[in-house]
C-alpha cells in the first residue's frame, strides 16, 4: 500500500482540515472524507457545502493546501516558528498596521496573546503576526525588513 506525501501543513488522514479549490477557482475550507491509496487520491468535502460537491485530488494537487497558506507563506511564517513564550513580533493592530509587540503566549485555537510595546494586551491570528528581524548587525535594533525604504 503506498503512503500519502508528507507536506508541510497538510496531514493527509480523514478528517483532517485543509483549503481545496474548487472548479470555479475558489478556496474553501475542506476536510478530508476518504482516502484512495492505489490511486493516490483524496476527496474532499467543502465545509458547509452539500456532499454533491465533493471532489476527488491527486495528493500531489496544487488544489490542496493547508489552511491560511497564503497569508503565512507571504509573510515567512511557520506556526512553529512563533510558539516561543517572549518573543518579539510585528502584531497587528485594530487600524490594520503593524506594531512591536511580545508573544505573551500561544492559544489552543492557533491564535498569540501579544503586549504592544505601548502596554496594550491582545488576541491575533497568526496571520495577523511578522517576525521581527535584526538590521545592520545591531542587536538593539530590531525592524520589520519589509518596510524598510529601498536604499536601506
């Protein structure tokens, strides 16, 4: 019997969660119904959608993905990467910009409790979290890379 692909956020096993796309170009969340292990396929069910539209995925699809990959993939994140008790991040605020903050700890549902620099304590999604990243060899100065003007 062959064994499904490993990759990255994706547990290939019924009842796992992931993003499918569907034959209108659209992602939804999905779970995993049944799995074929001679044809190497999944079928998904599209969550609160009727069982009509379920589909059938090579493992290998570029139609599968796990769920918010593309927010994370744009900003570099791993889940794991940001578990760590302390850490310094951008976090972002109610007017949609990114402030400095610390992980004050990991939530079961995937989401960080953050303190602004300015004291303010907060719930955010991990997709709503960038890393902070060392400049100019300075340990004392810590900025987001990606706001930095060009000649920088």
């Amino acid at each position: 019997m062959k064994s499904p692909p490993k990759r990255p956020g994706i547990t290939f096993k019924v009842g796992a969660e992931l993003e499918a796309r569907d034959r209108q170009k659209n992602w939804y969340c999905a779970t995993i119904e049944k799995m074929d292990y001679e044809k190497e396929q999944v079928q998904v069910h599209y969550k609160q959608w009727s069982r009509r539209h379920d589909e059938w995925f090579p493992w290998s699809s570029p139609y599968l993905r796990p769920l918010e990959s593309t927010s994370l993939r744009k900003q570099g994140l791993r889940k794991q990467g940001l578990r760590k008790q302390g850490l310094r991040v951008l976090a972002c605020w109610t007017d949609c910009k990114f402030y400095p903050a610390k992980v004050i700890r990991a939530n079961k549902d995937e989401s960080y409790t953050v303190r602004f620099d300015d004291s303010v304590v907060r719930t955010v999604k991990p997709t709503k979290i960038k890393p902070f990243k060392k400049v100019r060899n300075s340990p004392s100065l810590l900025v987001d890379t990606e706001i930095l003007p060009s000649y920088w």
